[in-house]
C-alpha cells in the first residue's frame, strides 16, 4: 500500500513513483524491474504492460465491465493477476492513447491518488506508464455499479434502507477524500459506485483521475453536468457536490430525470415505483431537500459534504443489517485472513495491535536501520544541523516518555525542515499517530517511511497496524505478509 519514491532492491516490484521519473519510454527496463509486481503482496506499484495484457487476455472485449461515451476515456477491463501467493483479482482502466502525453504527470497524479486509503473506497493499487500507454489499477469490486442496481437490475431492485446507505457511504468516502486535501472527484455518478465481495458501496478511486490531462471532459449527460463547470470549463469542489445531488435524485427515482425536478413539491411522482410505497415519505422528503440543495444554480448555495453526511447519518435504520443481506448477495466466508509465515516479534506485535509492545520495540532499534545517516558530515557542525538534530533529540526524549503528543510535534518540527531524511523517525511518529488515535496520519507516515527504504519491514509492519485499524483487514494481513517476507530476506542475507 506505500508509494516509493527511490527504486527497490533487485527481485522487489518497481514501487510507485514519485521524484524520479527517469526511464519511463525504455519499455524494456520497466519489464526487468517488474519481474515480480504481480505477486499480490498489495504494495502500490508500477505494473509493466504485459502484466496487464496477461491479467486481461490481452484486453478482451469479454473483460469490459465499463465503457462510456465515445468521446471519454474509460474504459475499464477486471482481470486477474498471477503471483506466487495470490491470484487476485483487479480492476484495469485504459486511457485513450493520448490522453496523458506526459508520464511523469500521470505518474505523480497516480502517486498522489495512491495516498488515498479508506474502507469507503475502491482503492488504487498500481498503474502502467509503458511507451504512449496510460493505465491505472484498482481493487475489483465484484457486485456492479450502482447504476447496474437502480437502472439495469435483474433480479431485485435495492431498498429503501440500502439506498440511504449508499448515500451516507458516498459522502464518507467524499469527506474522508476532502480531509486529505483531494477536494476534487471527475464526474461523480451512479456508473463510480462499486459494491464490495460485501455489498457495501464504495467510490471508485479513477474519479480522482482526470480524464485527459486537462480535466476538461465530463461523460456523462450533458444536463447533469455542473452548470459552473459548463460555465468556466473546471471542476471545483462545488461541481462535486452537485454531482452528488444528481446521485440522490437517482436514489430516489431510481432512473435519470430532468434535475428540473428537484423543485417539484410533492416528491411521490419522483419515487422509484420498484420501490412499492416501502420506503418512509419522511425520510425521502429529507433526501430529496438535501439533493435540491446540492442542485444550487449557484455554487456558495450548496451545502459543505460535512453538512450532508450528517444529515445522512441521521436518517440510517438498519444499521445492524449487513449490506449483503440487504444486496440479496451471498454471504461470504467469514474465516479471517491470517499471515502466511511466522512472524517475528515486531510481526506477533503488529498482528496482536500491541502499541506499547511496538513501542518498546522500536525504543530499543534506535536508528540502527536507517540508511544513510549523514549525521556526522561536515553540515552537522553549522547552526541549522544543530537545530534540526537537537529537535529530534527531543523527540526521542518525548518518545521514550510516551509522551506521544509532544513527540509529534518535534518530529514534525525536524520533518518539515528538509535538511535530513530519516524512515525511523517517519516510523516513530506513525507509532505516536497510532498512540493518539489517528491511523491515517500514521499510515501516511508509514508509507513515507517505505518510500526512503522500500526493504525495510518495520514500515510494512506499521502500515499493517495502521489498515487494520482502519478497518481494511485483507490489506493489513498482505502487509504483515510482505513484512515478513523481508525480514525472512534480511535474515538470508545478513
């Protein structure tokens, strides 16, 4: 799940880029880094074409599971991937040829989309950046789009209590994306919601591509485009609340209607007849104010998604009902994923969410793995290295005290200076991130932890600690996995 910035030791996958995008037009060079992407260990990386052509047969027809206009680029294949610990299965998105001309561009769009992890989401994986092909890879979500289930559904329509959770989900997923500064979603409609193995909605993560490297190109029709998008050529955060507008009046109708009425007074005309009168009148009367607000001709007009996700909250009933029942999708099996190989003391630790014994562990490793440590050059000896070093010493201090809280803020002190890199010290504020409750900053500083030394196990296992807690237990155990097997490699060669 970590973006790396500096390149793998020989035998790992290419990760995922970020400052150096040298080589991308020498197909054959990606090929030999990516000898072993497809291993399933989950790690965000660069796959090579042929991983892809091999996963998609070669992009059959008979893998398309979405394909829009003519003029929009997305068209989006599943496929399955061979490693040596899984078979899984993908989602692949393929670009026009010349839709990102730059791949260092498209790259770091993909990178930064990568740093983007919630149970609300169809998370991004990988991507291709080989010769003039463009291509992002995403988890599969194996139970259709929502517009699959409110437009073209075969055997039941969804309820009234599933079609309020969409909604919530949705605007979760979207106020988690505003929290971590990704304000901006392309094109939000039925056609971007996905249902899990477990019938629970997610967004999907392409939304927060582009879809040419200038944004200018919405898909969908052209009246339920933003008008300010028609207007001024660009998606702003408004545009997407008015996208998400357009979505509730689909969950209400359960078919496309003229946003015209979102005006109307008397909602029942509007309701979704497959529904049968079984839905509360109170509840869609809410829904539908709360899509008429986010219909707002004029952008300032239209609610924050922090307002609606609470407005949302409060209509949800069933909560205690699982999505899948709700769905009419089977049940999956409940056996939990469980690692693969024995783990160490760092790995029981991690896998038990043991903090104090992590802790502990990571008091007692100092800065022995940290990789070129310059701390003794010449530079040490100036004002400024004395102050970045003694703000991290005193940040140790604060660390070894479990005095978490001031231990963040003395990292972040040495951090945000950029004269000195340490993965530990990234490691020891994602520890005290996790201390104070806080898992998606701990995963962040985890991955870059991963990105300064892309073997190093402690940053998988805290990327482990920091999913599971996050309630995306699979890719936590792919992290103890993957941590374990480096530290089995370390062994090896040490």
């Amino acid at each position: 799940m970590g973006c790396c910035l500096s390149s793998p030791p020989k035998g790992q996958h290419r990760p995922a880029p970020g400052r150096d995008h040298k080589g991308y037009e020498n197909s054959d060079n990606n090929h030999q880094v990516l000898a072993s992407a497809s291993d399933g260990s989950g790690g965000f990386c660069e796959f090579s074409l042929a991983e892809l052509k091999a996963a998609t047969n070669n992009f059959s027809p008979e893998y398309i599971v979405s394909k829009s206009a003519e003029n929009a680029a997305n068209v989006v294949y599943k496929g399955r991937l061979q490693g040596q610990n899984s078979r899984r299965w993908i989602a692949v998105k393929k670009f026009t040829k010349l839709a990102w001309p730059n791949a260092k561009q498209f790259a770091d769009e993909a990178s930064g989309v990568s740093n983007l992890r919630h149970k609300r989401l169809a998370n991004l994986i990988g991507y291709c950046c080989d010769w003039d092909e463009r291509l992002l890879v995403a988890e599969y979500m194996p139970n259709d789009t929502l517009a699959k289930h409110l437009f073209h559904w075969e055997n039941q329509t969804i309820e009234w209590a599933m079609r309020l959770r969409v909604a919530l989900y949705i605007a979760e997923a979207l106020d988690y994306c505003s929290s971590q500064g990704r304000l901006l979603y392309y094109d939000l409609n039925a056609y971007r919601v996905l249902f899990d193995e477990n019938g629970d909605p997610r967004l999907s993560c392409f939304g927060f591509m582009k879809n040419s490297r200038d944004g200018k190109s919405y898909s969908t029709y052209h009246e339920y485009t933003p008008p300010d998008y028609l207007k001024y050529g660009r998606v702003t955060p408004e545009s997407v609340i008015f996208s998400f507008g357009t979505v509730l009046l689909d969950l209400l109708s359960g078919k496309h209607i003229p946003l015209s009425h979102a005006q109307e007074e008397n909602i029942l005309p509007l309701m979704d007849s497959h529904l049968e009168g079984n839905f509360s009148t109170e509840e869609a009367t809410v829904v539908f104010q709360l899509a008429s607000k986010c219909l707002q001709y004029e952008p300032q007009e239209r609610p924050n998604i922090k307002e609606l996700v609470t407005a949302l909250a409060a209509l949800q009933n069933r909560a205690d009902v699982p999505s899948y029942e709700m769905m009419g999708i089977p049940k999956q099996e409940e056996t939990p994923p469980t690692p693969q190989r024995p783990l160490s003391q760092m790995g029981d630790a991690c896998l038990r969410m043991d903090l104090t014994a992590i802790h502990q562990i990571l008091v007692m490793a100092h800065y022995k793995d940290d990789e070129g440590n310059n701390e003794l050059s010449f530079q040490e000896w100036t004002q400024l290295m004395r102050d970045v070093l003694e703000a991290r010493k005193r940040g140790d201090l604060a660390f070894q005290d479990k005095e978490f809280r001031a231990a963040i803020e003395c990292y972040s002190e040495y951090v945000n200076d950029g004269v000195m890199v340490s993965p530990t010290v990234f490691a020891r504020r994602s520890l005290c991130y996790l201390m104070c409750d806080q898992p998606d900053a701990a995963l962040r500083d985890a991955m870059q932890a991963q990105c300064m030394q892309p073997d190093w196990s402690t940053a998988f296992y805290l990327q482990a600690v920091a999913l599971a807690k996050l309630d995306m237990k699979k890719d936590s155990v792919d992290m103890l996995n993957e941590a374990a097997s480096l530290e089995e490699k370390r062994l090896r060669i040490g």
